[in-house]
C-alpha cells in the first residue's frame, strides 16, 4: 500500500531521501504490511500483518458500499459511514483512492496472493 498525505503530496522527495530509501527498507529486520480486504459480500477487513505471522493484528472489520466511483467504509454494527473515498483507478491488481474530503490524500493498494 502506498499511502500519501497531503502534506507529502506537496513536497517533492530530496535527492538524499531518494538515495537513502532503498538502503534503509532492505535493512529492516522486520517486513510490515498493511493489508485491506474485499469480500463479493460488501464485507471487509484491514489490519497490519508482520513477515513470519499467519494472522494480522488490529484486525478491524466494516461493510462497504461502492457507488458509481465512490467507496464508503460502514461500520459493521450500525452501518454509519466511517469514510468516503473517490476511486481514482480500479483494475484487478491495483485499487487507487483518496479521501472525497481531501483530495490531496491518496492510497493505492495492490492485490497480494
């Protein structure tokens, strides 16, 4: 997943920050994901899972809607939206987002197997 604030956004990366990054995400001992889940049945998922775990932590379940372009998170229990995102691109591997609000705020998630 790649997630950008707007503050990032409008930033551009230095010339050292561009040398540094692929240094220091080989060195890492430990490999973090966040990870986003879809069912056919407006159901979900999302939670950080960690290199070696079979389960994720955090896991945090809610329901969701899509609606022309747009893609609301419900809570699971009352059904209240939570979040409102616009679909930016959907293909069967990528899935990019932002926030309806702050259109600066981007997410793209990648489909893992």
């Amino acid at each position: 997943m790649e997630n950008k604030t707007c503050f990032e956004s409008q930033l551009p990366e230095s010339e050292t920050e561009k040398e540094l990054l692929p240094a220091m995400s080989s060195s890492s001992q430990t490999s973090v994901a966040k990870l986003i889940r879809f069912d056919t049945k407006s159901r979900g998922e999302s939670g950080i899972f960690t290199k070696g775990a079979k389960k994720g932590s955090g896991m945090t379940a809610f329901q969701y809607k899509v609606n022309g372009n747009e893609l609301l998170l419900l809570d699971k229990k009352s059904g209240i939206m939570t979040q409102h995102f616009v679909i930016d691109e959907l293909s069967e591997s990528t899935l990019k987002i932002h926030d309806a609000i702050k259109d600066c705020e981007s997410r793209t998630f990648s489909r893992v197997k």
